[in-house]
C-alpha cells in the first residue's frame, strides 16, 4: 500500500504523533508499559520528515533515535490541546473519586445502621453525587474546597 501525504498532512500527522505518544508516556515516560508497542511506529513517522518537507520537525536524539524537534513541544496550538485535556481529565477524576468516596460512605452508613427497605439503585445515586460536584466546581472552582488532614498519634 502506498499512502501519500502534502506537507501540511504530514505535519498533522506529525502533531497527532506528538499528542500520542505524550499521552502514551505522560506519568511512566519511557518507562510506560505501553511504550514499546507505539516506539517502532513512532520512529517510522519520524524517518518520513524529509521525505515530506518537515526535516525541521524532527532531531536526532543521544542515543541516535529520531526525536520531535523542540518547536511542536513550543506550538502554542498544542499547548492548548494539551492543556485543555489535562484539565478535563483533573475535573472528571475528582468527581468519579469523591462521589465513588461518598456514595461508599453512604452505603457503610446504611448497613452499619442496618437500615431495612428497597436497595438503593448505586448507579443513579452515583450520578447525582456527580452532578452535584458538577454543580458545586462549575459554580465556585476549587474556592469552598476544604483539606482536612488527621492529626498523627
């Protein structure tokens, strides 16, 4: 199969790389279990650049692999898609984890306190925790949030 780019598909394509693989290595680098599978195809991309006018987008590196160049981790374009996901991925992952923390309190007290009637559906319930966070940081940001640390002894 032959795939042909222009050198403003190439450099996209090159772009989408670059979120990739930050998204592959964002907490573990090289370290990440998943680099390898994506390392190959990385560099097979990044060997293109002449081929398609981007030689300016990629560098070699120490250890004589190819390596973005400096200017796509400098593009404010993708400073901002990244940004923006980091961002959305802290709001949604503060409210899964205080509603899950919440709805298990909620469920403790109840059968601590052995209370009889219907199970309550954990599902809904889940989401109205949610949509309150929801609510609450849409509203006041992290302004009324409050840290409550034990005291050690």
């Amino acid at each position: 199969m032959k795939v042909s780019f222009t050198q403003k598909e190439y450099s996209r394509l090159m772009e989408l790389v670059h979120l990739g693989m930050r998204a592959v290595m964002s907490r573990q680098g090289g370290e990440s279990p998943h680099f390898e599978r994506y390392t190959a195809i990385e560099q097979k991309i990044l060997g293109l650049a002449e081929v398609f006018g981007c030689s300016d987008m990629v560098n070699v590196g120490r250890d004589g692999k190819l390596i973005q160049a400096s200017k796509i981790d400098e593009d404010e374009r993708l400073r901002k898609i990244v940004g923006e996901s980091d961002n959305g991925i802290f709001w949604d992952e503060l409210v899964a984890r205080l509603a899950d923390r919440d709805l298990g309190v909620e469920q403790t007290m109840s059968s601590l306190a052995m209370q009889d009637g219907p199970p309550i559906n954990a599902d809904a319930r889940l989401k109205e925790i949610e949509d309150a966070y929801w609510e609450e940081f849409e509203k006041y940001d992290l302004a009324r949030v409050l840290v409550m640390r034990a005291s050690r002894g």
